[in-house]
C-alpha cells in the first residue's frame, strides 16, 4: 500500500486518526492508580470507558448528519477541539465521578471525528475504498497499541500526565487537519437524524450493527476490563496492551487481507468470532497472570481482524451514504462497548473476577449466531457491492 496513492490530507486525517484512538487506550494502564488513590470500586473505575463510550454511541446518532451539514472538515476540527478541552480537564479532576463526566464529554469530541474521519479518507483517497478502509484500521491499530504505551509510561510518574500528554497531540493532528485537509469534491446532502434510524430499518446493515455490537462487548472487556483483573503496575501494563496492539494493527492490515480473498468476508469473520469466544473461555478457566497475560496479548490478532472486516462489511452492505451508514453501525457498536466496562466491574465485585469473560464469551456466540441466520442476504450484498466496485 503505497503513500503516493494517498493525498497529505488523507495521511493528516489517518495521523489524527491514529492520536484519537490513542486516547481510548491510554487510560487502560492507569485504571488500577486512579482506582487506588480515589478510593473507587472496580464499576466506578469503569464507568470511565461507559461515559466515554456511551456518549460516542448516542453521538452517533448525530455526527454523521451533522458533517453533512457543516462538512467533513468542520466536523472533525470541533471533534477534536473537544477532545483537547475534555482530555486537559480529565488531567484537573479530582474524584473518578468528575474524571468519568470529562471522559463523557471527550467521547462526545471523538465521535464527532471519527465518523466523519472514514468518509473523508475513503472520499479524497484515489486508491479505491478498501485500501482507504485499510489506512484506517491501520491508524487506529496503531493508535490503540500507542496509546497504552504512553499511558504506561506517563502514568508511571502521575496518573493525570497521560490526559496532558494526548491534549498535546490531540492539539498537533488539530493543527495538521486545520492546514492540510479540504471537503471532498463530492459533499453529501444535508441529511435527517431520523435518516440514521431509516438506516437502521435495513436488514442487514442493522444485522451487521447488532453483530458489531455483541463483537464490541467482548473488545472492551479485553481493553477496559482486563487491566484491573491483571493487578499490574502502570508500565508492565502499559506495555502488555501496546503488544496486544501491535498485534490489532498487525492483524487489521496485513493478516485480514492475505485472508479475506482466500476465505470470504462473512466466513472469515465467523471463524474469527468463534476463536474469539473460545479465548474468552480460556480467559474463564485459566488461573494465574502469565498464562492470562499471554491470551489477553494473543486476542490483538483476532481483535484487528473483526475490526476491520465490521468496518468494511457496514460500507459495503449498506445502500446509503458513508456517514449515514457510519452513524448507524457505530451508534449499536459502541452501545456494546459501553455496557462491556461496567458491567464487567460489577460482576467482579458481585461474583469473581474470571466471570465477565464468560459473559463476553456468550455474547460474542450470540453475534456469531446472528451473522451464520443471515448469511445468505449479507452475502447477496456483498457480492452486489464486489461487483460495483470492480466495474469502477
């Protein structure tokens, strides 16, 4: 995959893509600090990825129309205003109640940008919509495994420095996308918030979003939950997740695309989903730090593929535009995730520490259920968007 087929812009959206995702991780080594020092339970830990994320899946629900209504580019910009507002104060609380409402308003800013970040690279990259959807996934593989690490090594001396530092890049891929980027020379019409709801009134993109939603549960339980149920330090936290990241980005480029056209879209993802639940049932049976450490690290692979293939799947099925059909995927997908971190620290505190990947497990068969009942019209829309995009 070539750089030359990609304008500055399309690489500024990815560098600012790759900061944003950096901000869902780097609190990951920090949960077990900030739980100790402001006297938290596991839930209220928690509740600093259910605010964040919840307000990303109601967001949702208006990012997509509003870029169609101010542009790509004025969306993004507000959303990542937001997230250097919102990660500065996260850096200033005082208690895990003030830290999760700074968090709810970071996730707001990170709704805004990336459901408007995919339509601007897949619309001003010139190398067809897979590869833009592969630079995507590529950043934020990157960002995810990154964010970890700074939040490791940060949070090593003081847990608000992690906050400070992803301000500061946050300010950087600012200033990169206010200089660089421009709107597609094909703007979308203005559309309805009902419009996203209207998307998902369509069977399959609201089987793929529903399917999403069952798969994101068990992502967040491996990032937002797992730190607290492995009882590490900051830095050999931070670096475990930067590993298991490397492996998410490793796998949502290179390994999906060897093969994707060896096993098909839809069959790959059913495999994938499958060894997904039987990890969280490895994670449910085995005792000890090592042996869980290591199945934590080993999901990164699955975890990437199941990214990517989602990411492509909700564009390739759906009959309306990008944003639409990216407002409607990820309202759902990210309801899961936002359900996954404090449900997950209830159950640690209620019953034991080993049953949320349980849970996880028999969510994510649930999805895997739902996708082989609907194989036959995913596969129909599939092969129709296959075929569309061959004869571009």
């Amino acid at each position: 995959m070539s750089s030359l087929r990609f304008p500055r812009a399309v690489l500024a959206t990815a560098f600012a893509t790759m900061i944003a995702f950096m901000g869902i991780g780097v609190v990951d080594p920090i949960l077990p600090v900030i739980g100790r020092q402001m006297g938290a339970t596991p839930a209220q830990v928690e509740m600093l990825f259910t605010t964040y994320i919840g307000v990303m899946s109601l967001a949702m629900l208006v990012s997509g129309v509003l870029s169609t209504r101010l542009g790509g580019r004025r969306t993004m910009l507000l959303g990542l205003l937001l997230v250097i507002v919102f990660a500065t104060v996260s850096g200033f609380s005082d208690t895990v109640w003030h830290l999760a409402e700074a968090r709810g308003g970071w996730g707001l800013g990170n709704a805004f940008f990336t459901s408007t970040a995919l339509a601007i690279i897949v619309g001003l990259s010139s190398g067809g919509t897979a590869r833009a959807i592969t630079l995507y996934e590529m950043a934020l593989g990157l960002g995810i495994s990154t964010g970890p690490l700074i939040g490791g090594f940060l949070g090593s001396i003081s847990w608000r420095l992690p906050f400070f530092g992803t301000a500061a890049l946050m300010a950087i891929a600012f200033l990169a996308t206010y200089f660089t980027v421009h709107e597609p020379e094909r703007r979308e019409e203005p559309r309805r918030a009902r419009d996203i709801f209207r998307a998902l009134g369509h069977a399959n993109v609201l089987t793929n979003a529903l399917a999403g939603l069952g798969y994101s549960f068990g992502f967040f339980t491996i990032l937002a939950y797992s730190p607290i149920y492995l009882h590490l330090p900051a830095l050999p936290l931070g670096l475990t997740y930067f590993a298991w990241g490397i492996l998410v980005a490793i796998s949502s480029v290179l390994i999906v695309n060897w093969l994707r056209p060896r096993m098909g879209s839809l069959p790959l993802l059913q495999w994938n989903l499958l060894l997904f639940a039987i990890l969280m049932v490895g994670l449910w049976a085995v005792r000890g730090t090592v042996p869980a450490l290591l199945l934590i690290v080993l999901s990164g692979l699955l975890c990437g593929i199941a990214n990517a293939l989602f990411t492509t799947i909700a564009i390739e099925i759906s009959p309306f535009t990008r944003s639409i059909s990216s407002g409607a995927y990820n309202f759902l997908r990210w309801a899961g995730a936002a359900v996954a971190p404090v449900l997950s620290g209830y159950l640690d505190k209620a019953f034991t520490p080993q049953l949320p990947f349980l849970v996880a497990a028999g969510v994510i068969l649930a999805a895997n259920v739902l996708l082989i009942v609907r194989q036959r019209p995913l596969d129909q829309a599939l092969r129709a968007a296959m075929a569309t995009f061959e004869g571009e």
